[in-house]
C-alpha cells in the first residue's frame, strides 16, 4: 500500500484559539498535517493526496513547500464543502486513487508502527480496515468526542460517537479502496448520511468492515485545546517519534 488520502478540509472550530487553520496549528514546532505526512512516510507510505478545503490556498501554499523541502510527493484535492460529514471530503478523491490505500486524518497523532500494523492485517480487497484502539482506558483518548466501535472477532458491527455497546475506539485510521467509495454514496443516498462512520455502517452491514488492533500503538486526535498539551507533552518526551521507520 503506497497512497495515503489525508482528510484536512475542515474548519477545525475547536483548536481556533492554537491557530486559524486547524492542519497548521503548531506541535511541538512542526504543523499537525506535517506530523501526519512524516509517520506516514516513515511508514513506507511513497504518495500523499491531501484534502482541503477552509482556506484551501494557505494549506495549499504550505503543501508545495513541504514537499519541495522534504521530498516528498504530495497532491492536493479540493472540497469546496467543507462544511459537509468528513465522508464528502474522502469522495471528492474518487478517481485520484485508483489502488488501496490508507485514509486519515490531518489532526490525529501516530506512531508509523499503527501504519505497518494496519498494512500488514488488511486482506481483501473489497473490504475496509480500520486501525482499532481496544484500551478503553487509555489516557490520551477523549471519552466524550471519541467515535466508538462494536466489534465480533474481527468483524466491526457499530461505529459511532453515540453507541451504547462498544468494545474499541477508532484510531481514523483505515485501510481501503473502492469499497470505501460505494459504501459512502450508498450511504449518503440511503440515509443521507455523509460521513465516514456511516460509509462504515454500510461497510459492516455487508460484513465487509475489519477491526485491526493496534496494540499499544500511539494516537491522540488533537481536537481540542485539553488534547493538543497531551499531544504536547507525549511528543515533547519523544521528538523523532513520527520520523522513526519501524522495527
């Protein structure tokens, strides 16, 4: 798997006050969507598309420095709706990405490992992998923003912020193809529903959404002011971590 679409479209109202644009709010004196890009690199990922969209031209800018600086082959896709469910933002890459590939999202933390991990589990072709974090008591998660996984064996049965019954949470990281494409317009024409969650709920209703755990994999989605000094003090502890190529 060589292709990662990293979702940055949003206007990130809860970090307002770290920065104006959520993918380049400052951590640990790189922007989050640089932390995304570097774990997936190191991972062995070789091509990112990323997807703006609120204040497209300042993240574009930021985009083509990047990867003349760092080498590395970054596209961009344009979402002018960004207002819309994350699920229309992974839409506007259908026909970019013709192949599998991972799918995450420019504010969440990870180790390169969680990567390697979810490469390695995912099988078919026709089905859609998602990185699961089955610690429910881990510290760097926000119980109350959280979207929550029900899981049998390997199989996801429910996903969703609300759900009563869960076992895991979701990391927003996945592993996928056209499947995940047909799944959000199906979801998005049989309930209206755009979202990535409910492209999932398709996914599991057909039994083609797999849980994959991460282990003790690290990630935190830095959604909030509370998350960003976690994210903070983690990575100030290690400062190659989403540099490190893993073992």
């Amino acid at each position: 798997m060589k292709d990662i679409l990293i979702v940055a479209a949003g206007m990130g109202t809860r970090l307002r006050g770290q920065g104006a644009l959520k993918p380049l709010v400052d951590l640990c004196g790189r922007p989050l969507i640089e932390h995304a890009l570097s774990a997936a690199f190191a991972a062995g990922i070789d091509r990112a598309t990323v997807v703006v969209g609120y204040r497209a031209d300042s993240l574009r800018a930021y985009l083509r420095d990047l990867s003349a600086r760092r080498g590395w082959a970054i596209a961009t896709v344009d979402n002018p709706d960004y207002r819309q469910p994350n699920g229309l933002s992974v839409l506007k890459a259908k026909g970019r990405l013709a192949g599998p590939f991972c799918l995450a999202m420019c504010d969440h933390l990870v180790e390169p490992r969680l990567y390697t991990r979810l490469i390695a589990a995912a099988r078919k072709d026709d089905e859609v992998a998602l990185a699961l974090d089955r610690r429910l008591d881990n510290p760097f998660v926000d119980l109350d923003d959280v979207t929550r996984v029900c899981t049998g064996g390997r199989h996801i049965v429910d996903i969703g912020k609300g759900i009563a019954t869960f076992n895991a949470f979701d990391t927003g990281v996945f592993a996928a193809g056209p499947a995940l494409f047909e799944a959000l317009e199906k979801s998005a024409r049989d309930t209206g529903d755009m979202s990535i969650s409910g492209g999932m709920k398709v996914l599991a209703a057909q039994h083609r959404a797999i849980g994959v755990d991460v282990g003790d994999s690290f990630w935190i989605d830095v959604d909030s002011p509370d998350m960003h000094a976690r994210a903070a003090a983690w990575l100030a502890d290690r400062p190659a971590a989403m540099d490190a190529h893993p073992a």
